[in-house]
C-alpha cells in the first residue's frame, strides 16, 4: 500500500471511529457491494453512451461550427 493509500485509509478510519456499531454495519455492507460490482458493469455503462450525442449535421459541419466559434485575442503578453 502506497503511502497516500494509506492516509486516505487511515484519515476514514479515524472518521469511522465515531459511528455507532449499526452504522458501521450498514458502512461495511455498502462498501461490500461496492465491491462485488463487476469491472464489466461500469465497462458497459461507458460504452452504452456511445453515440449519445445526437445531432442531423455531419461530422463535418459540427467540426466547422467549434472552429468558427472560437475566439481567440490578440493581445501581448509581457515577461
């Protein structure tokens, strides 16, 4: 365990000291589940927004319309 591991880990722990024993059960069992969420779960949820970007205009046009709405200011900067 890395070192800022284990301050995140230990600043929690002292958080937890102050919970009364049901909490910390209801703590224990959510991070469990937390756990038990399979690596495959979240790769689908990132793949499921694919394409969630809607829109009737090319590629192209979107492309032109971000470059011509760019401002860019012409001022000097000294050093």
């Amino acid at each position: 365990m890395r070192y800022t591991d284990r301050r995140i880990v230990d600043s929690y722990s002292g958080l937890f000291e102050g919970l009364s024993s049901l909490n910390k059960i209801e703590l224990i069992e959510r991070l469990s589940k937390s756990l038990k969420t399979d690596v495959k779960d979240k790769d689908k949820a990132f793949y499921k927004a694919y394409g969630a970007f809607s829109s009737d205009k090319s590629a192209e046009a979107i492309i032109k319309d971000i470059r011509t709405s760019r401002k860019f200011r012409k001022k000097q900067i000294d050093f």
